[in-house]
C-alpha cells in the first residue's frame, strides 16, 4: 500500500447550532430590559418624591400671591378713587409691565 491510498475516516461536517448565541443575545436584551426597568421605576419614585414635597411651598407661594394681588387690587381702587400716591404706584408698576387685576363691580348683597 502506498501513503496516499490509506483511507481515512471520514467524520460528518456539521453546522454548529445557533442556539448558544441566540441564548446569550436573549439573555443580554432580558438583563438590559430589566435595567431600564428597574431604572425607570427609580426616577419614577424620585419624581413622585419631589412632586410631593414641593407641595407646601407651591401653597405657601399661592398665598403669597394672593395676598399681593389683594393689595395691588386695594391700591389700584384708591388710585381710581383719586389718590395720588396710589396713581404713582400704579402707573409704576404698569410701567414695569405687573397688571393689576381691575376689580370687578361690587357684588350685592343678597335679598331675602
């Protein structure tokens, strides 16, 4: 026998699976997904945190308010009742670009 005559076995060539890739890809898109979840609900919580603690001073700014547009409403009647000082006021704060909240016709007292 001569070397190049001597067979060989031969082994079937198979594919290699796509299932361990496939697997890992899985895996890395469920671990990133539930990241971003866990991610997601966090800041959700610090937001829902900060809205609510931001609660006292929106009302304390509300009253605040309030009480400013009461006064600025009182100055600008006396300024249209004829005070002169009020005028002033007035005429300055609508120079600075505030507007007063004209009062409305004085409500009636209700009839029995």
């Amino acid at each position: 026998m001569n070397e190049n005559s001597i067979e060989r076995p031969t082994v079937p060539i198979r594919g290699k699976s796509p299932f361990v890739p496939v697997l890992l890809v899985a895996l890395a898109m469920t671990a990133w997904f539930g990241f971003q979840t866990y991610q997601l609900v966090r800041e959700l919580q610090q937001l829902t945190q900060l809205r609510t603690g931001q609660g006292g001073p929106v009302e304390a700014a509300a009253k605040v308010r309030a009480s400013l547009d009461s006064v600025a409403t009182a100055t600008a009647l006396l300024a249209d009742r004829g005070n002169a000082n009020a005028r002033v006021i007035v005429d300055e704060l609508r120079r600075r670009g505030i507007t007063i909240n004209q009062p409305g016709p004085a409500a009636s007292a209700p009839t029995r």
